[in-house]
C-alpha cells in the first residue's frame, strides 16, 4: 500500500502584468520583443511593417482591449549612451551628462537605429497600459504607418512628433507642423539641432513687422561648480582656526 499523499503543492496566482503579458503573447504570438523596463509596465519592440496588424490585434483582442492611445512619442538615439552633451567645458573626466559608466558603447549607431516612435496604449476596460516602440528603417528620411485609422486620437501626437523630430507617418490625414512657427526650418528636439536654434524674431519698427534674423545670443552651457581646495583657503591666510576641516570666510574687520 502506498503512502499517504502529502497536500498538493501551491499554485503562484500570476500578477496582473503577468496575465497581460501573457494575454499578449496569445493574441501576438510573433513579432513582438519584449523591452526590459523599471517602471512596472510592459514595453514591447515591433517592426515597422509589421506595427497596423499588430496594434489592431492590441485594440481588438479579446482580454486587451486597448481603445486608447495616450500619446505618441518620438526619441532620437543620436548620442544615447555613447558620449556625453557636446559642451566648451565640461569634459568626460568631470562630469557624466547621461553616459552609463563602465558600459558606453563605442562608434555609431547601426543604420536604422536612430530615430524610434513610442505608442503609449490604455486599456479602458480592463485598465491596464503597454507601450509600443518602432524603430524607423531610414535615418534620413525617416517614417512609420500612421495610426491614426486604428486610434483617431493619435492625429496631433503624430503632427507634434513630426514637428519636433521630423519623423513623418505614412497615410496620415493632415500632417502639418503643430508647435513651431511659420517657416521653421529643422526640427528642434533632434540631438544634432543647435540648443539656441539658428534663427530668432523680433519687432523690426521700420518695417512694422515681425522680421528673422540670425540668432544673437551665446549659448549657455551649464557645467558643474568645482571648488577647488588649494592654498587660497589655508586656515593661516584667512584666520580660521588651524584644525577646521572646511572653507572659512575671512574674519570681517573690527570696528
């Protein structure tokens, strides 16, 4: 006779993120490369070609439902991770301005891996959000499917991406710059556009108009404070007693 069994071995109740996850991968088997991420939500990496069948399955699924899209974004990778802001003074040694130390890639981006668009989805039913993310195949020219036949609402993201980014979507119904100004040359949120831009306006009198000019003022680069503990701040030249530690003022006059 055998021996009594033992109570049958727990079952761990997957998380909500787990389920969607999993609710995502039944109704996108392929095509799909999940992101890492630290913000508790799920990222999702999808080809170009492949973006308006998958975000209709993301709308339509049973168990997704994902009616909204919230916003639309582009980002440029120009010098992500590879070099620190382009400044007059500050320097790789003294100050880290977004570069990952011990891990910074080297030499260019790969072709294709420039600029990327981020879908930000919610799901009103169930309340759950996802993020989509399409890389553009052409880093001169570069361009992705518009989504504006699947989320209507994305029509004035997609307008301020372009704006911003130069980033044009295919089969959109008005893509028009939204932000900038009349007869903007360049887009200003590319890494490789100036910080000061190229051009500024101003009220001519004479001409009783607004006129463009090129742009007048220096560029402010905002680099560290550094204090520098050297001879000027020895306790015996500015009366500090001989065992401080720190910086001293000198003593005011008496009188």
């Amino acid at each position: 006779m055998s021996a009594e069994m033992g109570p049958p071995a727990a079952v761990a109740t997957p998380t909500r993120l787990e389920a969607l996850g999993a609710a995502v991968v039944a109704a996108v088997p392929a095509g799909l490369t999940a992101v890492p991420n630290h913000c508790g939500e799920l990222t999702y990496e999808v080809a170009a070609d492949q973006l308006l069948s998958i975000a209709q399955r993301l709308r339509d699924g049973v168990g997704l439902k994902f009616e909204m899209c919230m916003d639309v974004c582009g980002i440029d990778y120009l010098s992500h991770g590879r070099s620190e802001w382009l400044t007059q003074d500050a320097t790789a040694s003294g100050f880290s301005r977004g570069v990952a130390r011990g891990a910074q890639r080297q030499g260019s981006i790969p072709p294709g891996r420039r600029f990327a668009v981020v879908y930000h989805l919610l799901s009103v039913s169930w309340n759950q959000r996802l993020r989509l993310r399409v890389f553009c195949a052409d880093d001169e020219q570069p361009m992705v499917d518009s989504v504006t036949a699947i989320w209507s609402g994305a029509d004035w993201f997609e307008r301020e991406a372009f704006d911003l980014f130069g980033i044009l979507f295919k089969g959109h119904p008005d893509l028009r710059r939204l932000l900038t100004d009349y007869g903007f040359i360049g887009h200003p949120f590319r890494k490789d556009f100036p910080l000061s831009g190229n051009v500024e306006v101003r009220y001519d009198p004479e001409k009783r108009r607004v006129v463009y000019q090129p742009v007048s003022i220096d560029p402010r680069i905002l680099v560290p404070k550094v204090i520098r503990h050297d001879n000027r701040y020895d306790p015996q030249l500015t009366n500090a007693p001989a065992h401080a530690t720190s910086i001293a003022a000198p003593d005011k006059p008496n009188g």
